[in-house]
C-alpha cells in the first residue's frame, strides 16, 4: 500500500525507515501518474515485507523534485539505508516493476 502523508524531513524519513523506500514522485494533474497508482498498490501489496511505497507531490514539495532532478512524471526512486540506488522514469506495469525491484532488495 503506499502512503500519503505530510512529513518535516525528507532526510529523517529515508533515514527512520526501517525498509527500503519506494517513493513516487508524481503530480495530481499527470495521467500516467494516476495510472501508476493502482500498479504501485500491487507493488506494495506484494512487496509489503521488504519495502514501503510513499508517494511525493511534486507540488507540495518541488525543492525535493529539483533535488532529486525530477523531469519526468511519474519518476520512481528507490532509496535504501537513506541513498538512492534505483531510478525508474515513466509507466512500469507490477511485473516488470517488481521484478526489476526483486533484484535490489
């Protein structure tokens, strides 16, 4: 399942997370985004024991989207220990999105 919330600290998240984080940068009016949300609640589902999806308006929080040099929506980002370590941009169906993450966690 992944997770919408208001947060203080970018930093402490990544860093107080005891799983890897999958974090979604997306925007409200962005299609493929909307499209990407039910994927990403497969992928959470089923990867619910080894990381946690947490979505990022790219609104709320554009210093992170420049940050973290987000051009593209919806941009996936896997963060592990507090470091990125995977970068998806663009549509990914569940299959091929779990897959690829199977290998890196």
């Amino acid at each position: 399942m992944a997770v919408k919330k208001q947060f203080t600290s970018f930093p402490e998240m990544l860093t107080g997370s005891d799983l890897p984080l999958l974090v979604d940068f997306y925007a409200p009016w962005c299609g493929p985004c909307q499209m990407m949300a039910p994927i990403l609640e497969q992928v959470g589902t089923r990867l619910k024991d080894r990381l946690r999806v947490v979505k990022i308006n790219t609104e709320n929080y554009p210093q992170l989207a420049s940050q973290y040099q987000v051009q593209v929506l919806p941009t996936l980002v896997l963060f592990k220990q507090g470091q990125p370590v995977e970068r998806i941009e663009g549509m990914m169906t569940a299959e091929p999105l779990i897959q690829r993450l199977h290998s890196l966690l």
